[in-house]
C-alpha cells in the first residue's frame, strides 16, 4: 500500500519519504447475516456451475466443450464455428455495457457478490478459519514461535489451498480437453504434456492470487477498481456510513444516555474493520479498496441489534439520500446505458437466431492454372469445405454454374455429419470455345436435399483458361 512514511530527518531540515509500505496480513472475522448469506447461495451456485458443467454430457459429447483443434465450440445444443467470433465480439460489449450500468445503479456488486477473485477468496479464508481457527486465535497463532502443532495447521491449510487450486485447474482445462478422459490420463501419466503444464499453471494462479494475494488483486491489479470511480455519482447505491446518526464515536453501556454523553450510535467497537477483507475503516468514508461485500453492514447491524439501536448505520444508500435529498435512479447516464444495452441485446439475439448452418468454402488448386484434357476440355481443380454446422447429419448435393456446358467431375452428393468439416476434390471442365476471357465467374451451390432442413449456401470462384 503506498503511504507517506517519515523515515529520517536530513541536514537542512529536508524529510526522507517511504512511498511503499509492506502489506499487512488482514486478518477477518466471520460474520453471519442477511447480506452473507446472500453471498453465500451466490457462492455455491457459482461453484456448482463451475466444477460441474463440463461432467454434464449432451449425447456423446460435454455440453459445453471449447474443441479448439477441430476449430468447434459447443455449448450445449448449438455449435460455434470461428467465422462465428462476431458473437463473441457482441458478447463482451454487452458485458462490458451491463457492468457499466449495473455500477451506475448499484456500484460494486459484481465484485461483491460474483466476481472470481472474490468467491475464490471467500473459499480460501473458509479453509484458513477451518484450519487456524478464528481471528484472534489466527492472531495468536501466528505470533507464536513454530511448533508441531503450528506446523501442523499451517501444513494443512496450505495442503488443501494446493489441492482445491489443483481441481480449479483441473475444471478449467476440463473446458477444453474431455473431462472424463482428462481425470484419467492426470493420474496415469498419460495426459498431453499442455494439459499438465495449463493445469499447473491456474494452480499456482489460484493458490496466488485467493491464498497469498486476495486484496491486493482487487486494489492494485484490477483495472476496474481504477476506473469504476468515474461511473459513481451522488445517485448511486453504494455502502456508507452514517456520519450524522454515528458520531461521536465512542464507548458506552447498553442503556447509556447518548445525549448526556454527547455520542453518537457507533460505539467504536472495529467489528466493521475486522470483517473487512480489504481491512479498510467504512467510516473514513468509500475508499477504492472496497468491494462493495456488505460484511461490515451485516458486522454493524449485529451491534447496532444487541444494543438495542435500529439498524442501518452503515448502509447500502447514496450520497443524496444520506444529506436529506431525493435520490434519481434513472438519470441521463443510466439512461444513456440502459438504451444502448437493450439495442445491443436485439442486435445480438437476432445474429445468434440468424446463423448460417451451413458453411462452404471453394479453394482452387494453385499448382497449376488451368489443364487441357485428353479430349480438349479446359480443366480447374478444386478443393470445396462443406461445414454442417447443425446438430444433425444431413446429405448435400453440389451444382456448379456459370459457363455453358460446364460438367463436374467428382462427388455431386455429400453426406456431412454433424459439426464436420467435409473437404472434397473437384474436377471442373469447360469446352474451350465458351472461354472469351481468361478469368472467368463461376458460381459452387450446396443445398440439403433431407425434409425439414432447407438450407442452402452459395460462393463464386474463378474458372481460368487460355489467353485468346
């Protein structure tokens, strides 16, 4: 974290500064309520989504399974091809506009509640608090020399942080490379030598960035906690404190007279800052560090509870609401993302419900520009790609059009199975009397000749003959 640090007094009365501090271990105290149990469901059906999709089987094949060989990306009964990377395109920027508006609202929730970093981290300190125990004795624990009972705890917190970083790995190339076979082959030594080196690497990555890491991602390498400053406004929901209502801070018994003693409702207890994963103070006011989580609204309202104070000192609320002003939920910015978000969300459904099923491709044989055959035909080769990009097998038939008397030497019907990419050699000869020029047009046409599939897909080439 840097900070300004006096470190000595120079001649001529000049002060030397530390710019960088080294980080200081947070360590957080659990907290149960409203807002963590929130998170939690969130948690497990982020969890159960992740690990178990790719053992999810649609006929023969996973459901989702990103083919990168053979150049095919199935998610669950629809098949993407790359010429299908527009989708892609569309999704990102849907994305990115949703987040946009999301944190106009409601400020950083998506970091809260869903982002990776931050469900892996929750994982991560679960473990740690099953291992070491709670706050105080993971105080304790730490400050104490080492011993065979520290050893111990410390050997299997870090054991299982490996191993639930191993099966993160282990899910991710899942994506990738056949599960069933994949779990096997790691075992038996014989998986491809990538999956072990990309498995090993989303380990350490995981054990990183959740177990050593944790808040030091979302504060200094995340390039949304930099930017997402500029979407807040003084209408969006974020967690703040009540400064009015909470000052002055201080100590008290349960039934105490607040005005007698000039306090306000915060008794300075710190469990806001001890629950904090970003180990920041609420009450200092939104600090870049914060994820928006809400534990310390759940801390605060657990005291606000016991001592019989109405709870809500620290809050989801807005700038506005908290100096007595009336709070816009649509304003132009809002607005302005939510209009762009809904055109994007058309435009990409009736892409992805437009795709082409069936893709062609023609490629002439470069070795040779044209021959003449034994009986005084001009002849191309040609090399046609029939892509069956739906989720049945079908039979094609081939016409070929643009020159009088054209014939096509070769397959006419094609049988494609489903998601193959079907290449097929082509002779195609001419009589040389209909060749005026040199490059001339021609059109190739595959069209599905089964019931209930009536598709067709058509692309030009060149027929090149002699210079007359």
């Amino acid at each position: 974290m840097s900070q300004q640090i006096p470190l000595k007094n120079l001649d001529n009365d000049v002060v030397e500064y530390d710019l960088y501090q080294k980080r200081t271990k947070i360590y957080t105290r659990r907290i149960q309520g409203f807002f963590q149990s929130i998170r939690t469901k969130i948690l497990w059906v982020l969890m159960a989504g992740y690990f178990l999709t790719p053992w999810i089987n649609l006929g023969d094949r996973q459901a989702v399974f990103f083919d990168l060989p053979s150049r095919q990306f199935h998610i669950f009964n629809v098949t993407y091809w790359p010429q299908d990377f527009v989708l892609l395109a569309w999704l990102l920027i849907i994305a990115a506009f949703a987040l946009f508006l999301m944190t106009t609202l409601f400020g950083r929730v998506w970091c809260g509640y869903t982002c990776p970093q931050t469900v892996w981290t929750m994982i991560f300190m679960w473990i740690e608090e099953k291992t070491e125990g709670n706050r105080n004795q993971r105080i304790a624990l730490d400050k104490q020399p080492m011993s065979r009972s520290k050893f111990f705890k410390k050997f299997n917190k870090h054991a299982l942080w490996v191993l639930f970083s191993a099966l993160t790995g282990l899910a991710f190339v899942g994506y990738f490379t056949p599960i069933r076979e994949l779990s096997i082959e790691i075992f038996t030594l014989e998986a491809h030598p990538w999956a072990y080196f990309w498995i090993a690497f989303f380990t350490g990555a995981t054990y990183l960035f959740a177990g050593w890491m944790r808040e030091q991602v979302c504060s200094f390498m995340c390039p949304y906690a930099r930017f997402q400053s500029v979407m807040f406004d003084t209408n969006t929901l974020v967690i703040s404190y009540d400064e009015a209502r909470g000052e002055n801070r201080g100590k008290r018994k349960r039934r105490a007279d607040l005005k007698a003693l000039n306090l306000g409702d915060c008794i300075d207890c710190n469990q806001c800052v001890h629950v904090c994963p970003a180990g920041i103070d609420i009450r200092e006011g939104l600090q870049i560090q914060c994820i928006g989580c809400a534990l310390c609204i759940d801390a605060c309202d657990s005291v606000m509870e016991k001592m019989n104070y109405p709870k809500g000192l620290i809050s989801y609320t807005t700038e506005n609401s908290l100096e007595g002003k009336k709070t816009k939920v649509w304003r132009p910015k809002s607005i302005g993302y939510a209009i762009a978000l809904f055109i994007m969300v058309i435009s990409f459904a009736y892409i992805a419900t437009d795709r082409e099923a069936l893709g062609l491709d023609v490629l002439k044989d470069r070795n040779r520009l044209y021959n003449t055959t034994p009986s005084g035909m001009i002849e191309n080769i040609y090399t046609i790609k029939v892509m069956n990009m739906d989720q049945s097998d079908h039979t094609f038939k081939l016409e070929v059009e643009g020159l009088d008397g054209i014939k096509v030497i070769g397959r006419k019907k094609i049988y494609v199975t489903s998601g193959e990419v079907r290449s097929i050699p082509l002779s195609i000869q001419v009589p040389p009397h209909v060749l005026k020029v040199q490059k001339n047009k021609i059109s190739f046409t595959i069209s599905s000749i089964d019931e209930n599939f009536n598709v067709s897909k058509t692309t030009e080439s060149r027929f090149l003959g002699p210079v007359n």
